[in-house]
C-alpha cells in the first residue's frame, strides 16, 4: 500500500512563513484598499482625508484625537467589509434569496451603526470645543 503524496493547499499564503507570510499579507491588504477605493461608498469616505487632519486640531489629548481619528477609520473598516460581504453574495448568483438580503442588510446596518457613531463622536468634540473655548 502506497502513502498518499501531500496535496499542495489551495491557496499558497497558507504554506508562507515569518516575513514572507507578512510581505505577502500587505500586498493583498494594498489590493483590498484599491479594490476598495473603486466602490462609490468607500470613495465617500474621502472625507476622512479632510477630517483625519482636523482631529489633530480639534482635539485636545491624545485621547480626543484618537476618538476622532479612529472613528473615522472605523466607518472605512466597516465599509470595506461591507464591500466584502456584498462581493462574495453577488458571486453566489444575482438571484433574490432571504439569506443573501438579510447578510446585506446587516452588513448595511454595521455601516449605518458606524457612521452613527462617527457623527456623535465629532458632534460631541465640536461641541465641547465651542461652549468650552
């Protein structure tokens, strides 16, 4: 009886170690941001090139910008998980299916929960910063 012969993986990045596992991984994340910046909701978040700056001015301590900064980022993380979310749905087929509409629109509702708490952080810094000089 002969041993089975290991099977290569599917995908090469499994069998990649140390910093070759790593140079690879940032070059698929460069992908995912430029396969982001084409989708029309992410390219909305070209706000954040304007606001990222102005947190270093309205904020007062590191914490503050960092409130500000990252809820910025949190709105462009959840948008491109959404992206990612709708892309492989669209993949299956374009057919209606309950399942495909409910995980879109909960991927939708994380963008909107995101986008919420974005508002109200920067609502709250502008407002400190005008009643308090």
């Amino acid at each position: 009886m002969s041993t089975p012969r290991p099977t290569a993986p599917a995908n090469p990045q499994k069998a990649r170690t140390g910093l070759n596992r790593i140079w690879h991984a940032a070059g698929y994340s460069l992908e995912g941001l430029r396969a982001g910046w084409g989708e029309k909701a992410f390219r909305q978040a070209i706000a954040a090139i304007v606001l990222l700056p102005v947190s270093l001015w309205l904020g007062r301590s590191w914490v503050e910008v960092a409130l500000l900064a990252g809820s910025v980022v949190i709105v462009m993380i959840v948008e491109l998980l959404n992206t990612g979310i709708e892309t492989a749905i669209d993949r299956i087929g374009p057919e209606w299916h309950d399942l495909s509409k409910r995980a879109k629109d909960m991927g939708s509702a994380a963008v909107l929960l995101a986008l919420l708490l974005c508002v109200g952080i920067w609502a709250g810094a502008i407002f400190q910063r005008i009643t308090h000089g």
